[in-house]
C-alpha cells in the first residue's frame, strides 16, 4: 500500500532520518563489535595501535590461528542458518510439540536447546569442518584474517566461567518464574479493580522501584551476614545463613523488581476489554477459570515481553549480586568485573574481554527467538472483544 501523497516525507528528511539513524547506530554498536573483533585475537594484535592490525591479525595468523575465505563464506552461513533457526523454525516447532497449555515452558526449552545447538555448530562442528578442508582447497584455504577462540577456551575451561554462567540462569530463571506469577496474579487484579487502595499500592510500589538499589541493598546486607544468630533462637543450630545463597538472592531480585513486573503487565491487562471475562463468567467459568482460559491466551505476548525485561533486570544485575552472593556463587555480571580487577598481564586482559563478550549471546539469542512474541506484547493494546 503507497503512502498517501499528504503524509510523503520530503526527500530532505528521509534523507535526514536515515543519516542519523546509520550514525546512531555506528555509535552503538561500535564498542560491542570492537571489543568481539579484540576477544579472538592474540594481545599482540587485540592492543595494535593500527586498527587494521587489529581487524586483520596479523601476528595472530603467522602463529597458525586464521580464518580462511572458505571459512568466512562458511561462517557466514552458519551464523545465517543459526539466524533462521532461531527467529523462524522454533515457533511452529514449540507449537507443534509443546502440550496444550505448556507453550511457555516450550520457549524456555527451545531457547536453551538453541543456544546449546548454536554452541556446538560454532566451536564444534564449524571447527571440524574447517580444519578438515582447508588444507585441500588451496589458496581458499589459507587464512586472510588471524582468529583464534583461545581466549573463550581459558575463559570458559581454565577459569571455570561456565560456573558463573549457570549462576546466573539460576537466578535469572527463578526471578522470573516468580515474577511472572505473582505480577501476573497481582497485575490483572489491579486492572480489573477500580478501588482507591488499588491506586495507592501501585504508587507505593512505584515509589519503592524508584529507590536506588544502593540503598535496598544497604539494608539487606547486615540480615544477610547475621542471619544465621538471628534465626539461631527459632532453629536452633540449623539455622541457614542467607549471604552467598542463590535462592535468597532471588528473592531480594523479586522484591526489587516486581513493581515493575505489575506495572507492566497492569497496562497489558488492561489493553483487553472487560467483556471477555464477562462473556466468560457467563460461560459459566470462575473467575480464575475465566483469567486461565480465557485471559492469559490473549496475554501471552505481553507476558513474554515483560518475561524478557524482567530477565534483563536480574541478568545485567550487578549491586546486588556482587554484595550478597559469595565468589563460589558469583553471577557472570560481577565476575567479569572480577576479571578486569585482578587481570595485569595483556593475555588476561584479552581474556577479561573475551568473558564480556560472552554474556551477550544469551541476549542476542533471547531477543531473536522471543522476536516476535516481544512486537506483538509492545504493540498490544488494539484487542476487540
């Protein structure tokens, strides 16, 4: 469809919008795509005061570590089919195999299954498949670009990071499981309730999102430390001690987060018209009946978009996480912030990018696999009864 004549930009400002949106988005993904071009080179080539020695690695490639021509096109491939897996096969795959009823623990599983597969095609099979070719493709075959992954290697093997990272899943998993459910509950009473003391717990909830995390957490840590003579006179010697514990940091995660949780999911709720739950009462369902069969169906994009926003908040969570948890328990966040603490030598500062680089994929995996689940949930409100 042509837009109308009357609504046509000039070419001035089309031309205006383009620029600046292709500048802004240089400026943004510069350091991310920097800082990934650094984590696979040698720290020779990685701190190069030429940035082409730096894109093109060349001491990197003399020391037997490079990508080929063949094996960019191959890369490229890769990473394409890893694209297409991810943002188009998964959803009729979940819909097809996911019981009814267990759709979001369908996306849960597809999404860790994805990022499993994308794991082992990149520092697995591609490996395999390169080194098995490129001795028998000639000048294909011989590396342009000097790559290494040693780096992730030490990361990931030597310094145990996988560690922190499955930390980290643990908390954001709980976060948002108990987000979910209790903002779900929470947010649809709010919505289809037009009492005063509604308006105010959502103010009071609003005012407590807004403290600085600084301070919550001020007043979390002494129970924290102290917990187990605080409990000794309820449970004796068994009593537990909260500082270092995954769980226990879930909930503090969930007390800090959850107004934001209800807010959000309130403004979804309330974008599906009231006669849905009365054409349901009249069916002859309860009122949890008509919020479980009727409600959450058409809410599932809106709670997946809150789902992800609520795991981006436990996940980039760093104040609490670094304060309460332990190193054995350590999330990636703080870990990282570990590394460039204590790293001296280049190698390790490679290193330390290389670990910063890391906790990205899970995002960019999320954000590709929930896609569409996310525009749907943003742009929800246009629902007729």
């Amino acid at each position: 469809m042509s837009t109308p004549r009357a609504l046509r930009q000039p070419a001035s400002l089309r031309l205006a919008s383009a620029g600046f949106l292709a500048f802004w988005c240089l400026i943004a993904a510069f350091p991310l795509v920097w800082v990934a071009v650094m984590s696979f080179k040698t720290p020779v080539d990685a701190f190069a005061a030429d940035p082409l020695d730096v894109i093109l690695g060349p001491v990197t490639r003399a020391r037997g570590h490079g990508l080929s021509v063949f094996g960019i096109v191959l890369l490229m491939g890769v990473l394409w089919a890893l694209y297409d897996l991810a943002a188009n096969r998964l959803r009729p795959l979940v819909e097809r195999l996911s019981p009814p009823g267990w759709a979001p623990l369908g996306w849960v599983v597809a999404a860790f299954a994805a990022l499993i597969v994308g794991a082992l095609v990149l520092f697995g099979l591609y490996p395999l498949l390169t080194n098995a070719l490129d001795p028998i493709l000639g000048p294909l075959g011989e590396p342009v670009i000097g790559l290494t992954t040693e780096h992730y290697r030490a990361v990931w093997v030597d310094n145990a990071f996988y560690r922190n990272f499955l930390n980290s899943m643990l908390v954001t998993a709980g976060v948002v499981t108990i987000s979910l459910t209790v903002g779900t509950l929470a947010g649809y009473g709010l919505a289809r309730s037009g009492s005063d003391l509604a308006f105010w717990l959502l103010i009071a909830a609003l005012i407590f999102r807004a403290l600085p995390h600084s301070v919550l957490v001020t007043g979390y840590l002494p129970p924290f430390i102290n917990s187990a003579e605080i409990l000794e006179p309820f449970l004796g010697s068994a009593a537990p001690t909260l500082y270092g514990q995954p769980w226990a940091v879930i909930v503090v995660l969930v007390s800090i987060n959850q107004p934001f949780t209800i807010w959000m999911l309130r403004s979804f709720f309330q974008s599906i018209p009231a006669e849905l739950d009365e054409a349901a009462r009249v069916d002859g369902c309860s009122h949890f009946g008509a919020f479980r069969r009727v409600i959450m169906p058409v809410m599932w994009p809106g709670v997946i978009t809150t789902g992800l926003f609520s795991f981006l908040l436990a996940y980039n969570d760093y104040l609490v996480t670094a304060l309460l948890l332990d190193a054995q328990n350590q999330t990636m966040v703080p870990a990282i912030t570990g590394f460039f603490n204590r790293e001296t030598t280049t190698t390790d500062q490679v290193q330390a990018v290389a670990a910063a680089v890391s906790i990205t994929a899970p995002l960019f995996l999320l954000v590709m696999v929930f896609q569409r689940q996310i525009v749907s949930g943003l742009t929800a409100g246009a629902v007729k009864g």
